[in-house]
C-alpha cells in the first residue's frame, strides 16, 4: 500500500483558490476546475474582500455545484487564506490555483494515473506552461527535472534556474502537514513569493517529480499580479537566502540546466 492508501481511483483532490477584485477571469477559472475528468475534488474559493461583484459570482457558483465552497474573508492575505483553505479543506491532494490561470481537462486525472502508478510520489508537477488572455495554450517548456538539493537550497528563481510553476504543482496532505510552524510563519509571512518559500520548505521533506504533460498554466495579460509586482517578489526571495551567481557563471549554469531538464523530459516521454 502506498501512501494515498490502496484505491487510487477514489482519490480526492482539494484546490485552493484565493481571489480580490478577480471578475475578468475568474469564470474561467473556475469553469477550468469543474470540466476536469477527475470529478473527485472540493474547490475551495476565498475572496478577501472584492467589490467587482466577484464575491457575488462565486457564490453563485458555489450554489450550482456543491463541490465549489465560497469563504468571504475580507483583508485576508493571500498565503494566509492560501492556508486557510488547506487546513479546512478534505482531499488527500492538494493545490492551490490563482484566479485567473487554467488546467487542461485531464490535469487530475493525470495526476491520478501518476499516483497509482508511483504512489510514493507525494509531490508531483508537470511541463511548465503558459495561456495567453484569451485561454489559448500558447507555450510548453521541456522542463523535467527539478534536483530536490537545489530547491531547497533556493536555486529556483527568475535570476538563475527559473521559477517551479505553482500552477502546476500538486502534493499529498502528509507532506504538507509534515511543514512546521516555522515553516507556515516564513511561508504567510511573504506578500507574494510564499510559493518559493514553500517550494524550499517542502523540498526539506521530500523529492519533487515530474509528470511529463501540461497540468496547468500561468496566464499572461498586463494586470497579472506576480508581473506587476515582480520587483517586491524578488526582494522576498532575496530574503529568503536565495542563491545568486556572478552573470557569466549564471548564464552558463542555467544553460547547462535546461539542457539537462530537456533531456529529462525527452526520456519521460520515451
């Protein structure tokens, strides 16, 4: 038996999603989680104050399918809430997309067939991925390989390796429950690179692994958050102790990565 028990079939999946002010995309996200092909899931939305009528679309939401709950947390921050639907949430496999980005329909259900497979896999991503503002897949990257070491040791950020695409993560509530107070305290103390922190913490306990189709997706338009704000998002990794290289050795460094993320995920495939 492995760690998700021995019918993997049955498994049920929790999905976060924390919202503010999200009307011009929040329908499709959504929508995005209720066409999966893996119908077993709770999706658990919590608005942290909206005045666009967000709240009122997902409530309305919520009321038409019983697997949606809808949690009015106004002032709430975002890695707070992020844990508060954690917590309150029941699956044994849990994730946590923004407001505005996508999964293909198969993305449980992929997961799903990983986990039966190797069901000792408790943490698990997919090809990094990105949708245009119209909900049009536009690029996969050939990434499959994400050394636990270096994650842990905070490699993984825009000025070396690249980020872990969070969209695309999904790990077993036995890992996350493994995080420590100190842990959810450097995690929720972030503004908005508590996804890098959380990456570095669980790396701590476990080994990440690569499922080699697209399993979810950052959406591109010019209001996007972790855009707009990515100057303060650096400023939290940098204090986080993330690893720098001088400009030569980062170039050569991260070229000598993608090669062999590339490599990794041509013999996934295979």
């Amino acid at each position: 038996m492995g760690i998700f028990g021995e019918s993997h079939r049955s498994l049920k999946f929790s999905i976060i999603t924390t919202v503010l002010n999200g009307l011009p995309y929040i329908r499709e996200t959504v929508g995005s989680v209720l066409r999966q092909t893996h119908e077993d899931f709770e999706h658990l939305i919590i608005d942290a104050g909206s005045t666009d009528g967000t709240l009122e679309t997902i409530v309305e939401l919520a009321e038409a399918d019983p697997r949606i709950t809808a949690l009015s947390k106004p002032g709430m921050q975002m890695y707070d809430a992020i844990f508060l639907g954690l917590d309150a949430s029941k699956g044994q496999v849990l994730s946590w997309i923004n407001a505005d980005d996508l999964y293909p329909p198969w993305a449980l259900a992929r997961v799903a067939a990983h986990l039966n497979t190797s069901p000792d896999h408790r943490w698990v991503t997919g090809l990094p991925s990105a949708w245009d503002v119209n909900g049009c897949l536009t690029d996969v990257r050939p990434q499959a390989s994400h050394p636990q070491r270096l994650i842990r040791q905070g490699w993984f950020h825009k000025d070396l390796l690249g980020f872990i695409q969070q969209e695309s993560i999904f790990f077993s509530r036995s890992l996350f429950d493994q995080l420590s107070a100190d842990d959810r305290q450097a995690i929720t103390s972030k503004k908005l690179a508590g996804d890098y922190v959380l990456w570095k913490r669980l790396a701590q306990y476990d080994e990440l692994h690569s499922i080699p189709s697209v399993l979810g997706g950052f959406r591109r338009h010019d209001s996007n958050r972790s855009v707009t704000g990515m100057e303060h998002y650096m400023q939290e990794v940098r204090g986080d102790g993330a690893v720098f290289l001088p400009p030569p050795i980062t170039s050569l460094v991260r070229h000598i990565y993608w090669l062999y993320a590339a490599s990794a995920a041509r013999r996934a495939v295979t």
